[in-house]
C-alpha cells in the first residue's frame, strides 16, 4: 500500500494521531470532496436541481457498494446508518410465537434491544450461542443449536463495537445455509476493515455505515438484501418511493432493496459514501486488511510492555480494534490524558451499555478502544505508548 499517499489524502494527521476508527475514521481527500462539492452544487442550483443533475452519480453509489460486497446494485439500499439498516431488515422479518434467534454474546445492545422487543411483543426466544476455548462463537455449538427446527435467524456482528473476535462468518453462514436458516449479518465495524464478499460468506441481509472503517461521512449506511429473498420481505415502513400508490385503495411495493429506503435523505453524504467505497477499492481491501491487522499487532505487542496494562481482545483472529484496560484509571481518564498530549491523541471508551453480554461474562465495565487503520503508523502507535508510560498512576 502507498501509505504516504493515504496520508497526504488524510489532511489531519498533521495534526492528530488518530486512533478511533471505529467510531469514525478521518474521511480521505476524494469523500471530502464529493460531500463539500455537493453541498456547494446545492447552494448555487438548489437541492432538488442538485440532484437532478447527479443522477449519474446517484446511481453509481448502489454499483460501487455492490462491488465492495460483491452483491449487484439492486441488491443494496442506501439508509441513513448501520442501526436503521438493520432495524429495517430485522422488523421486515415475519418472526412469530417459537421462534428462535440465535446470536452472539459480541451482540451490540442495538441490535440486542429490537430482540428483546420482539420476545416481548411476539414471543420469540433469543438464544446465545456459546464461545469457544478462543472466545469467538463456537462453530459446534451452533451447529448443535441449528438442528432444533424453530431456529429462524441467526444474526450476530462479524466485529463486535468493543473489539475481540472476528467471527468466522463464513462458517457460520455455511452453516445457516445448511439449515436453511436466515443469516443476518452485522458488517458495520467490518467493511471497509476486511474483505466483505456475500456470496463467500453466504448472508441473506448484512447492514454496514459509512462512517467507520469505511471512512465515508457520518450519518450514512446501507443494507444489502439477496436477490431471492427481497420480494419475499415487507419493510415495517413504507413511503412513496419504497412504495406506488395505483388507485385510492392499492399500492404495489418495488421489487428491488430499495424497498427498505426512504425518499429523503443526505444527498451528498449518499455520494460521500459512493465515493469512499471507491477509494476502498482503489487502495485494495486484502492488502487495507493486512496492513490494519499488522499495525493493530504491532499495538498489542507494545500495549503489553506498559506496566498496569492489559489488553482484552479475545479471538483466532483479531480486528484493527485494540482493547485494554489500565490499572487505577478509569477508561474515561485515559482517553482524556491522551487527548491532551501535545499532538492530540484520539482514544475511545466502550463500555458494557453497548456490548452487555460480553462485558458482563468478562467482567468488565468498560475498555479503552484504540482502532487503527490503514493510515496510522508504526511512529504513531510509539507515541501513543510513549503518553502511556508517562501517564501518572491514577
Ligand atoms: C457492531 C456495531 N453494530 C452497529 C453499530 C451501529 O452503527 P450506527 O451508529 O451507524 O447505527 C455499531 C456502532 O458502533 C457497531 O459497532
């Protein structure tokens, strides 16, 4: 990879190290260009002529996503962030009294809560599917989970929000599709950070946003939906672009997964997130993926000289998503000393309100997150360790 020319695209590292990817990534040079540009258009020709005269464009956002997944252009819905993508397809699910979900103890609370609901207003039952000795899901525990015939969805984040595992979601799809099962699969922290390919990994619906290892703008997301199943799934919300009004009593629902959009959206974060995922595909997601992993190595490796620390991040394979705790100080004082370092230093927290189970069952409360990617340095993560050894025991 040209890590000088993802740099030199990445204006504020100049002045800032910054390690919270995985709350929202710095926006290269071409998204900047492409949200600005169209904000720009709307002011001189207004908002609706802007768009008008992006039609192109637009369109092109649906063929770049699909290539980035490798799923076709009516395949994808562009929403505005992971969580609603995902709400719109897990809502549209007709799941009933019986029927159980499977997923995770990764499971992030947004998704966790929408289960809950269901158990309450429709009685389906949530079941988490054990780790393994390495802490990811254990592929025969949910085989053994998979024989019981009232299983409807298996539905878990490939990367959880608070690090650990990639989960093997290949194998798991394997195994949903051997079930017949549906795989709903959460990519939000993982496209962008590693190759993303529906058809290898076999899932029906994956939800993603732009904002995070994409390094697209905030407030932007999409769902992928299959082909096959699309017609099959009734959004929980319609509107006259998801759907036709034909006569006073009658409305036909379009064909494509745009049925899970609305009509009004952020233009030009839409074309903002067009644009990031062709800059993913420019740089190249398998070299992209081997970079982040190595750097986020080289950062546990380092995390493991600084005396009080301890790194949390459990797996076979682990993400750009480093997690630690430091003895003495509360992960809110971390990130608060890192911040104030003469080139600042981005840090985040997670805590047990988004990944409850998983916290709770390791006993934690909360971790400092340090998520690196692609155009973080080796001489970054040193200085971050240099504050560290500096920082005064709390
Ligand atoms: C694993 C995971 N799923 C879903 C979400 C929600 O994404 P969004 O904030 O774009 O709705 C997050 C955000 O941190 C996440 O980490």
């Amino acid at each position: 990879m040209n890590i000088e020319q993802l740099r030199a695209d990445t204006a504020a590292v100049e002045r800032l190290i910054h390690f919270n990817n995985a709350g929202a990534a710095l926006m290269p040079a071409p998204v900047i260009q492409a949200v600005t540009g169209h904000l720009e258009l709307e002011t001189r020709l207004g908002g609706y002529e802007a768009a008008a005269e992006r039609t192109v464009e637009l369109e092109n956002v649906y063929a770049s996503i699909g290539r980035l997944i490798n799923a076709q252009p009516d395949e994808i819905a562009v929403i505005e962030n992971a969580t609603r993508a995902w709400d719109m397809a897990f809502y549209s699910l007709p799941l009933g009294p019986g029927d159980v979900v499977l997923t995770s103890t990764t499971e992030y609370a947004g998704n966790y809560i929408p289960y809950l609901q269901l158990q309450q207003r429709r009685g389906i039952e949530i079941r988490i599917i054990p780790n393994d000795e390495q802490g990811q899901v254990s592929l025969t525990a949910l085989q053994d989970m998979l024989g019981d015939k009232r299983v409807a969805l298996v539905s878990l984040p490939a990367i959880a929000t608070n690090g650990g595992p990639v989960q093997p979601i290949e194998q798991i799809g394997a195994l949903a599709r051997a079930a017949g099962v549906l795989f709903l699969l959460d990519a939000c922290q993982a496209v962008g950070q590693m190759p993303i390919d529906v058809q290898k990994i076999g899932c029906h619906l994956l939800a993603a946003t732009s904002r995070k290892y994409l390094r697209g703008p905030r407030g932007m997301g999409f769902l992928y939906v299959e082909k096959g199943l699309c017609q099959n799934l009734e959004p929980a919300f319609l509107d006259l672009h998801a759907a036709s009004l034909l006569t006073p009593q009658s409305f036909e629902i379009r064909a494509d997964a745009r049925r899970f959009e609305n009509w009004e959206c952020n233009v030009a974060a839409k074309l903002g997130l067009g644009a990031a995922a062709d800059y993913t595909l420019a740089q190249g997601m398998e070299p992209m993926w081997q970079r982040i992993q190595q750097l986020a190595g080289y950062l546990r490796g380092r995390l493991g000289e600084v005396p009080g620390i301890t790194p949390q991040d459990l797996g076979a394979v682990k993400s750009g998503i480093v997690t630690f705790t430091r003895q003495g100080s509360s992960a809110a004082q971390v990130q608060q000393w890192l911040a104030g370092q003469a080139k600042r230093i981005n840090v985040s927290t997670s805590t047990v309100r988004s990944t409850l189970l998983d916290m709770q069952q390791r006993g934690l409360q909360e971790v400092s997150r340090a998520s690196v990617h692609a155009y973080n340095t080796e001489s970054e993560i040193d200085t971050l360790i240099e504050a560290l050894l500096r920082m005064p025991q709390g």
